[in-house]
C-alpha cells in the first residue's frame, strides 16, 4: 500500500481499484472507532479528576 500512496502523490492519473478503497474505507472506520473510543476514555479521566461531588459539576463555587 506504501508503494500506492507514493505512486498516488506522483503520477498524475492514478486511480485506486475499487476494492483497495473498500480496504481504505474500512481502514480508515476502524481508525475513527479507535479514536472515538480513546477520546471518550480519555475524556472520562479528565472529568473525573475535575468534578467532585460537594463541588458541583463546575468545580469549586
């Protein structure tokens, strides 16, 4: 695949098979599943280092 992006950036009529972009589509879900799912995690964390119940939601008051 490495050597597709390569030719891709440098080849001025390039195409990509129809069953190389369902595999960069699917790819690139995965990815987004991956991220979304840190991202919620991570969040989480930060959240609950932030927030303490006889704060409030905001913080200190």
């Amino acid at each position: 695949m490495e050597d597709e992006y390569l030719d891709s950036r440098y080849t001025p009529g390039y195409t990509v098979e129809s069953i190389e972009l369902d595999t960069i589509v699917s790819r690139v879900q995965q990815l987004l599943e991956l991220a979304n799912t840190a991202f919620v995690e991570r969040m989480r964390i930060i959240e609950s280092s932030f927030v303490n119940p006889s704060w409030g939601i905001h913080g200190r008051t």
